[in-house]
C-alpha cells in the first residue's frame, strides 16, 4: 500500500499536480486607474510638495509558496509629472529637474525580493531617472488578493522609499530640507 501511494505521489508530482505552484504574472491595473506612483518632498523647509505620475506601465511576477521570486518591472512617462500646478509642473519637466526631452522615461527594474514572513518585505532594484542607474531598496507591504467581480484575479501592494535627487543628477537648490524625496507606490495587479 505505502508503494501504491508513492508511486501516486510521483506520478502526481510529475504531471504538475503536486507542489508545482508557478508564478503568476500580472499587469498592473491602469487603465482601471487602480495604481499610484505618488511623492513629497519638502518646499523650502516651510511645507511640502506633493505629486504624482500619471502615465506609467508595469507588470509583476509573484509566487506565494515562493514570494523570494518576485519580480517587478515599471516604465514611467516623466513628462506625466503632475503637482497640480501647471507653472511648476512646467519648470519640473524642465532641464532644472527632470529633462523630460532628452529622458522621457524613468524605469524600475527588480533584481531581488526579500519577504519577511509577515506580508512585508524588501525590494531591491535598480532605478533609472535622468540617464542615471542607482540601486534603491523599496520597503513593500501586500494589501490583498483574490477575485474581482468581474471574474478576474487581483494582487495589491504598497511600498515607499526614500530617494536622494542629487544621486540622480539633480543640482536644483531647494534647501536642505529638500535633500531627500518620499515616494509612495500603491500597485494592483491583474493576473493574466
């Protein structure tokens, strides 16, 4: 009998329908407009800043019986930068911050993912913004998942990071209370 289950489990195992669980892609949710790419940053030390991206594409690969695995990859359109004034937004498109025409897009690209057990985790990654490559580690939280009423399958995320504009080449004095930018990144994914 104990050679008959055996031989069930292998056969099983084999065929994928044992303890083959397999990544699941998704493609971030934003023609549902369920994704955020937002940041703050300080203004002259007297207030804050606050904006966000609104044109940006992405997908993400997650396993849960091996979340180690992740992978995320995000395109951003600079030019799509919005602070809710028109003037400033200008002058952030500019050569002073972001150069949108000679870099138009700004992109993330994983290289590691590192779960605490618990929903969170770290991801690291390599940012690209101004023509400039940096490693930057984002602190992630899952949200949730599960189905939707339109007979989808869902997957959130948020995550923050603080970056350093100078590490990218930005020159523009704001203070030193500017020093450092806060982003905060709300993602929901489709899986395909």
């Amino acid at each position: 009998m104990k050679k008959l289950l055996l031989a069930a489990a292998v056969s099983a195992a084999l065929s994928g329908g044992l303890g083959q669980a397999q990544a699941a892609d998704y493609a971030i949710d934003i023609e549902g407009q369920h994704a955020f790419i937002q940041f703050k940053i300080s203004h002259l030390g007297y207030s804050y800043l606050l904006g966000e991206f609104t044109d940006f594409d992405g997908s993400f690969s997650y396993d849960e019986s091996n979340p180690g695995a992740a992978s995320v990859q995000v395109t951003i359109d600079t030019s799509s930068i919005d602070s809710n004034h028109a003037e400033r937004d200008k002058h952030l498109r500019s050569d002073d911050f972001l150069a949108v025409d000679e870099y138009p897009q700004a992109r993330f690209v994983s290289t590691s993912y590192t779960p605490n057990g618990d929903g969170t985790g770290t991801l690291a990654g390599d940012l690209t913004l101004r023509g400039v490559t940096q490693p930057i580690e984002i602190a992630v939280n899952e949200i949730g998942a599960g189905p939707d009423p339109w007979g989808g399958f869902r997957r959130g995320f948020e995550g923050k990071v603080t970056l350093t504009p100078a590490n990218f080449g930005f020159d523009y004095d704001l203070g030193p209370a500017a020093e450092t930018l806060d982003m905060y990144l709300s993602i929901e994914g489709i899986r395909q």
